[in-house]
C-alpha cells in the first residue's frame, strides 16, 4: 500500500507551516538588515557596507584622526561625522545588526515550540504585517 506514505499527518503539516514560517522570519530579518536609520537618515546596511562602515571605524580607532568622515546616505546625500560620531554611528549599525539577528532567532525558537498553527501565527515581528500565503 504505497500509497499511504504520501498521505501527511496532521504533524507533518504542521511542521510545513512551521518551517514555511521560520523561511519568512529569515527573509524578514535579512530585508530588515539592508537598512538602518540613524539620527533620522537612512544607510544602506548591506554586508558589504556593514564591512565598510566597520573598516572605516577601525581605522579612525587605530589611527586616531580628527578630520571628518564623509559617508553616503541611502538617498546619496553626504552626512559628515566627527570621527567619534562615526564610530557611535558603525556601533549603533552592529548593535542593530545583534539585536535583529537575536530577534529572528527568538522568534524561530517559538516557531519550533509551536504546538499548533494558531501558536505559529501569533508569532510577528513588531510592527510588521505577516505574509500568509
């Protein structure tokens, strides 16, 4: 009787949904990654200009400089920094970074405690609308 293995348990789908919806908490925190606003001006935060604010942070830590830092805003506008401004502005983006990776994380750890759909869907990112297919 082959045919009964296709057939899925009311666990099996449950472990779909769940899995379908720790997916969209990843896609969701990756999205929330790209930007970050800071005294009211938005940054591109992607890794590779998190990996650049951050270069440019350690290099006014080691070298000690006072000259301004120029950086690009999303909307390519130039913000100027002092150079502690710049490096409270590369801690703010890591702390960011930090708190919204521990945020997906507690949120798929409830997912995976999930006992029912209804538990998986009462789980959301703050202030944010679920996508439910």
């Amino acid at each position: 009787m082959s045919f009964l293995k296709n057939i899925k348990t009311p666990d099996d789908l449950l472990q779909e949904y769940k899995e379908k919806k720790a997916s969209q908490v990843n896609s969701l925190r990756d999205s929330k990654l790209d930007t970050f606003t800071y005294n009211g001006v938005e940054f591109q935060t992607r890794p590779t200009d998190r990996e650049n604010i951050m270069g440019e942070a350690i290099n006014l830590a080691l070298d000690a400089g006072d000259a301004d830092i120029e950086w690009i805003a999303a909307d390519n506008s130039i913000v100027v920094f002092t150079p502690a401004e710049f490096i409270d502005f590369a801690k703010a983006v890591g702390d960011a970074k930090r708190d919204c990776i521990f945020k997906g994380r507690e949120m798929k750890n409830a997912i995976l405690a999930a006992t029912a759909r209804e538990e998986v869907d009462a789980i959301t990112w703050p202030e944010e609308e679920w996508i439910d297919d």
